[in-house]
C-alpha cells in the first residue's frame, strides 16, 4: 500500500431531480456562486494533494472537459484586455494545480455509481485511491483538508475502505446511504453495515455517507458481478456491505469536523441553500447581496 495519488469523480448521473436546468447541461457545471460545482470537487482532491484524477463523464457531458482545458481565443482576448486577474481565474488548473493530470471516460449509460466506479478499474491498478462524488461540495479549513484526513487515516489504519460520514437530521436518512456505526471514538468508527435509502424507521443510524470515500482495489471485486439494488441502479452502497462482509473491522467510517461544510447540489432545495451560502460568505458581493437578502426578506416573506 502506497501513497494515495489517484482519484475518481463520477459525473455521468442524469440530474433529474435538478430539471429543466439540467436537461442540456450537466449537473456537475451548474455554478455554485461563480464556479461550477466540479470546479470546486477538482479542487478539493487537488488540494489533498491527488496527483491524478479521473471524471467519469457521460453523454451531454462535454462542457466539463471544456472547462479544465484551457481556451486559448478567450486567453488571448483577456490578455488584449488586460484582464490579467481574470486570465488567472479561468487558467487555475495550470496555474495552481500544474502537476495534476485530469482524464475521462465515459459511462455509456447511467446504470447507477457502482457501475461508473467500475469503470475506474483499470486506471486506478493495484493502488488505493479516493472516489468524490462530482456533485457534493465539501468545504474544509486549506491546511485541513477532509479528504486529505480521510486518506491519512485509510493509511494509518491499514484499511480496505474508509468512507466519509456525517450525522443527518432523522428525517434525511432516506435520501441518504445509512452505516450502522460500532466502537465509535471521536470521529471515527468501524461500519457494521450499510444501507442505501432506508426508510426513517428502518435506518440503522443517522450517521449518512457524505460522498468521499478511499477505497482499496478490492473494491472492483464486489463491483464486479453486482446485481442492480435500489431504485434499479448499481449501487456502490451494496458493494461496501459486501466489502464488510469479508473484511469485517476493516472498513471504517470517518465524520466531518463541527464546523466543516457539506453542500449537496442534487435537489433544488439543498441546491438553493449551497448558491446561497457561497454568495453570502462572498468577499466580494457579500455587503451588497446581504443588504439585499434582508430587503427580499421583508418583502417576500409571508
Ligand atoms: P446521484 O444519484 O445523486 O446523481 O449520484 P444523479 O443520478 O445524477 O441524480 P438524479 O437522482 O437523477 O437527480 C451521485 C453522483 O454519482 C454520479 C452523478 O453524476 C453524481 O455526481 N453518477 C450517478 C454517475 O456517475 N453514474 C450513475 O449512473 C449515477
């Protein structure tokens, strides 16, 4: 078991529960105050110090690869104009993140994550590696980063996977991949179990998987004959309780800190919630749009 420098973020869902917004447009490039979400996903791993990563992208999913290439008739025109700052923001993977590589494939069809994690195997080999969902935005102080932390202790433990988890509102759980938690210490605990979706009464906890997890390649042995689960799709749930069935205390459960952030940019509520929060806290807009959030308010509030 080596260092950890390879990642995955699958980007090949169909965002139905965001349409009509997201019926051309990917999901993942849906601005979150003034970056798309993948942006900030890229960032998070890059900041973690992942090396290379690779976005499993599907149909109608072209713009993401746009986005973290670089355009060189827009560089040319910001240069002409001076926008050097601007240059800068656009040109942020070779700028800040010059050592990391971004590759893609494609998921033919979305037959749910576990399939599009699948599709990962050949590039991620015999090492460990991180999987980000490209659609969750996790915010950590810059010299704390979450899933750095999630990686250091997969190593330290010697684990076979290390999931990212966050205590949920009881009334969240069925939106959510639930563990059953045992030896809790702090913010860590071994997974007992895992269910996809349960229902409020049936949820083993409400400790939620918060879309990070480190994996080690036997993995892609529980991917690899996997049945469909819930709601039809592959799901990557069920190939950790099959993990656990033959590691048992070896996969390990790993919360967020107090004041670390997660954003889940999947339905229009919890989307809203992340747009708002990002301009709210923005150095630049924030004295103008709390102004105005104070005015709508009062206006349109009943
Ligand atoms: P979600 O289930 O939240 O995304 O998957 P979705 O399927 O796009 O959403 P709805 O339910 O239709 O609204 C979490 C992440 O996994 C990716 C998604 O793109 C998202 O980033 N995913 C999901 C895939 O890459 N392939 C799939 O088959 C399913």
């Amino acid at each position: 078991m080596g260092k950890i420098t390879r990642a995955v973020i699958p980007a090949a869902g169909l965002g139905t529960r965001l349409l009509p917004a997201t019926k051309s447009q990917p999901k993942e490039m849906i601005p979150v105050g003034n970056k798309p979400v993948i942006q900030y996903v890229v960032e998070e791993a890059a900041e973690a110090g992942i090396k290379q990563i690779l976005i499993i992208t599907g149909s109608k999913k072209r713009s993401i690869e746009d986005h973290f290439d670089s355009d060189n008739e827009l560089n040319t025109l910001l240069m002409e104009k001076n926008q050097k700052e601007l240059h800068a923001q656009i040109n942020f993977m070779e700028i800040k993140y010059e050592e990391v590589q971004i590759f893609y494939t494609r998921q033919k069809k979305p037959l749910g994550l576990g399939h599009a994690i699948y599709l990962a195997r050949d590039f991620i080999g015999d090492e460990d590696f991180v999987v980000l969902l490209g659609d969750t935005i996790i915010l950590s102080e810059q010299d704390n980063n979450y899933v750095k932390r999630l990686m250091n202790f997969h190593e330290e433990k010697k684990a076979v996977a290390t999931i990212g988890v966050e205590k949920v509102a009881p009334s969240e759980v069925e939106r959510y991949g639930i563990i059953e938690p045992e030896k809790i210490g702090g913010l860590s605990c071994i997974i007992k179990n895992v269910v996809e979706k349960p229902k409020k009464e049936l949820a083993p906890s409400n400790y939620a998987i918060n879309g990070r997890y480190v994996f080690n390649k036997k993995i892609f042995d529980e991917l690899k004959n996997l049945k469909s689960g819930y709601g039809g799709e592959i799901q990557l749930t069920d190939a950790v309780q099959g993990l656990i069935n033959k590691e048992r205390g070896k996969i390990w459960g790993l919360s967020l800190k107090k004041d670390e952030l997660r954003y889940d940019i999947g339905n229009f509520l919890s989307y809203s919630c992340a747009f708002f929060d990002f301009c709210i806290r923005n150095d630049e807009i924030k004295t103008e749009f709390q102004k105005h959030v104070k005015e709508a308010l009062k206006k349109f509030s009943n």
